[in-house]
C-alpha cells in the first residue's frame, strides 16, 4: 500500500468548486495528498493509492467531514468492487468537470452536452498551473458474468455518492511534485 500524506492542494479550487456547486445540484470535494512510493503513471498504482485513502480514515476525512446524511444516517466507506478499475480519462477529466462547472451535466441539467473546448482548456490550464499532471477516473467493473459487475454503479465506495445517477471519482498525479489529488463529485436528488 503506498504511502500517503494529506496536504495543501497544489491549485485554487474554489472559483471551480463554486460553480459546480451552483449547477444542477452538484456535490464536489476534493484532498491532495504527497506520496512517496507511487508509480504516477501506472492506473495499478493509482488505484493502491485510492485502496489506501479507503482504508485509512485520516486520508478520507474530507469526504466524511462533507457527508450529508439524505438517506442514510451516518457515513459509510468500504473498498470498491473488485473489478472496477482506474483508468487514464485525459479527455473525460477535464470534460467532466467543465461540464459540471457549466450546468451542462446530471440529472438535474436543462442542457446536457459535452463541455466546450473553451470549458474543457480552462480545466485544463488550472491544473496545469502545478506543472505536467496525468489524469484518472475510476470507472465501473465490466466482467462479463460477473453478478457485481451487472450492479449499476458497483464502483461506488460510500454512501458520500449516494449511488445515485451520476457518480465520479476523478484522480489527478503531478509526478514533478510527488503529489496525487482526488475528486469526488456526484448529483444529488
């Protein structure tokens, strides 16, 4: 399991965060964390490293600290299924989040669509801002066969989503920086 450490976020979140917050009902948070022993660039050690923030509640804190309880009582964390998987989203990434940001995703959306170039390279530039990152999202199991596989949403990990129509868990590395960030965004009801 690798090493993490939470800390700072290495870019200015809050204008994003306000916007995404803003549209169609969105819930976004996020935490940085510095790492020692990671292969940035492997979405097998990607997803150790979110095996880890599962595991250790200091490390999973900012999603906990952020839960509102609108069908549950109390805040649940567990690993997700087996066969969901980290998988490099460049393009997603920064659609996800631009979209989100411009009312232009979810349920609750007038306008669905793809984020504009325009949207997507503004996400884009304030990452980048920290120096060259590479970008991940966990994504639903896909075995054929599999009864897990066939559970909408089976990569969930808490009840923070609230397993309801959009759910993502977006992750970032900056390898210059040693510093891996995780956000979690979904819609809520």
């Amino acid at each position: 399991m690798p090493s993490l450490v939470a800390c700072d976020s290495p870019i200015d979140l809050e204008d994003l965060a306000k916007r995404i917050r803003s549209s169609s009902n969105f819930r976004f948070a996020w935490q940085a964390y510095e790492y020692d022993d990671l292969d940035p660039s492997s979405p097998q050690s990607i997803r150790s490293a979110l095996e880890a923030i599962i595991a250790i509640p200091a490390l999973h804190g900012f999603l906990r600290d952020s839960f509102k309880p609108l069908y549950e009582p109390s805040f649940r964390i567990g690993p997700p299924h087996e066969h969901a998987f980290v998988a490099p989203a460049a393009d997603q990434f920064a659609d996800i989040l631009a979209a989100a940001a411009g009312d232009h995703l979810g349920a609750y959306s007038e306008t669905l669509r793809p984020a504009a170039e325009h949207e997507r390279a503004e996400v884009r530039r304030r990452f980048a801002q920290a120096g060259s990152y590479l970008a991940y999202e966990l994504r639903p199991g896909e075995q054929p066969g599999c009864r897990g596989c066939e559970y909408y949403r089976n990569h969930v990990f808490t009840n923070w989503f609230y397993e309801v129509a959009w759910d993502w868990c977006l992750l970032t590395a900056w390898p210059q920086r040693r510093v891996l960030w995780m956000g979690c965004l979904t819609d809520t009801d």
